[in-house]
C-alpha cells in the first residue's frame, strides 16, 4: 500500500494562496506606480487646484491619498475642466484599487500574524495558559477565532486612532476635542471638511497615515460583520440538531431512494439544513464521484483509483 500510495503520476493541485508575498509586491508595486502617476499629474496641473498651499509633491501626494481613501476633506479641490476629469479617473480607479490589491494586502498582514499567534500558541503548552488559548485560539483546526480577530482589529482601531488624535494635537495645533473628532472622522472616511490638514509636516503624516488606518477600519467592521454572521450560523446549528425528523425530512434526506437514510445522507442533510452546503455544492462532488466510480457499482475502489492514472 505504501508504494502505491507513493504512485502519482498526476502532480497534485497546489492549494489556491489568496494572500501572498506575491501580491503584498504587486500591490506595492502598483501602489508606487499609481501614486507616482497622480502626483506628477497634479504637480503639473497644482495652479488648476483650489485650497491651501504647502509643497508641490507633498501636496500631491496628499490630495491622491485623501482621494484614492475616499475620504474628501475638500481642503484642495479641482476648479477646472481638466483637474476635474482627472479627478473623477482617479477615484474610480482607486476605489477599485484599493478594494482589489490593498486589502489582499492586508489580508496577508493578518494571515501572517494569524500564524505567529498559532506558533506562539503552540510552543506555549503550559496547563496554566490552556483555558486562555482555548478561548481565542483553534489550535486543532490551526485558526486564530472571530472574537480574537475582532479585539485584535479594535485595537489597531483604537492605535490609529490614538496615533491620529496625538500628531493633529502637537503637529496641526488643533484641541484636544478637535483633535479627536478629526482622527475619527478621517479614519471613517466622513471627512465633512470642517478640519483638515494644513501643515507640512502633517500632510507629510496624513499620507502615511490615512492609508494604514482607513483599512484598518475597513477590516476591524468586515470582522465585525463576520462575528455576527458567525454566531448566527452557530445559533442555526443548535436549532437544527434539537429538531426532530419528520416523514417529509425523512423523504428529503433518502438521497438514493433506498427506503432508509445511512449516515452519511443524515450529515449531508443536516449540513444543508443548516446552510453549510447546498444543492449545486452537493451536485458538483457527486458528479466528481460518478467520475471517479468508472465501475459504476456506487463505491470508488482502488482499481477505479489505478485505472484514473492511467
């Protein structure tokens, strides 16, 4: 068995990586390239833009940051034909951009801490420490839970935040209140306009900054999003493993019309009653099976298996 086991004429699939070093450099990448081709857009055309003046590049910089986040505090604006048109290309390609790439960014940031959790976990055995790694981590199916990933977003929340409220308070002179209200509005992309950054040094820091933390936001409420989904689907489990069967569920389970349900068509049938699988899902395998079962005699034996790597 174990020399067939070691029989593979066929290379396995790789698993699909949807987070990768590749895509953290093309996302970099891009992200120089786009910003590169703004500010020397802007640069050209910074006497066909309205507002306060401090460097040409930091400037430029600053006004495709503010765009590209869509946050719009409309300190600088464009008052002519041209700058308009450019303008509008360049929020919908970075709206687009910053959905596709930067977030596949991110995603690999938070794999990536997500995997250091679990190996610190992991080499931390103590018995003392057990009930608390339980409780935020999965360490049987290698999985960092919801509730850590939410407490871990809100503190980078709360860091950007706090970050924010403190160079707005020292570098832009602004209250303390003021300082506050203008993190918060920045980093949720309200951005009414009211207060904005008018300094050097802080366009310089709001350029950096902007982008860290409006996805940070982004990803703390998609995490957010995903606990309450989560708890809900968790609540849809209970209920179905309470229910009793019914003579119509028993019909509806009896895949194969045999007159009795295997064990196999009771999973099948209460992964689908609590939305974990459906139809198409349970349709495509089979169609893979029948592929596999060239004896059609219901059952994949390991002569159908040679026969396949053939």
């Amino acid at each position: 068995m174990a020399v067939i086991n070691d029989f593979d004429r066929h290379p396995s699939i790789p698993k699909p990586q949807f987070a990768s070093t590749s895509i953290v450099r093309q996302a970099f990448l891009l992200l120089i390239l786009y910003l590169s081709l703004g500010i020397l857009i802007y640069s050209f055309n910074s006497h066909h833009f309205s507002g306060t003046q401090t460097h040409p590049v930091v400037d430029a910089l600053y006004f495709c940051i503010v765009t590209m986040c869509t946050i719009g505090y409309g300190d600088i604006t464009p008052n002519t034909t041209v700058t308009k048109l450019f303008s509008i290309t360049f929020v919908l390609v970075g709206f687009g951009f910053i959905d596709i790439l930067l977030s596949g960014m991110v995603s690999y940031v938070l794999d990536l801490q997500e995997s250091l959790l679990l190996s610190a976990a992991k080499a931390d055995l103590d018995n003392r420490h057990e009930a608390a790694h339980a409780y935020f981590l999965d360490l049987k199916k290698g999985r960092v839970r919801i509730r850590m990933k939410v407490g871990l977003a809100l503190g980078v929340v709360v860091l950007c935040i706090g970050v924010g409220t403190g160079v707005m308070h020292f570098v832009e002179t602004l209250g303390w209140l003021d300082s506050f209200y203008l993190s918060v509005m920045s980093v949720t992309t309200v951005g009414y306009g009211d207060r904005a950054f008018k300094s050097l040094p802080g366009r310089i820091f709001a350029s950096i900054w902007l982008l860290v933390s409006t996805l940070a936001v982004a990803r703390a409420f998609l995490f957010l999003a995903e606990a309450r989904i989560d708890k809900r689907h968790r609540m849809m489990a209970k209920w179905v493993l309470r229910q009793e069967m019914t003579v119509s569920e028993f019909l509806a389970a009896d895949i194969d019309n045999n007159g009795f349900i295997s064990k196999s068509e009771y999973v099948i049938y209460k992964l689908k009653e609590m939305g974990k699988i459906s139809e198409k899902d349970i349709l495509q395998i089979c169609n893979q099976f029948d592929r596999l079962d060239t004896g059609n005699c219901g059952k994949i034996t390991l002569a159908d298996l040679m026969e396949n790597y053939q």
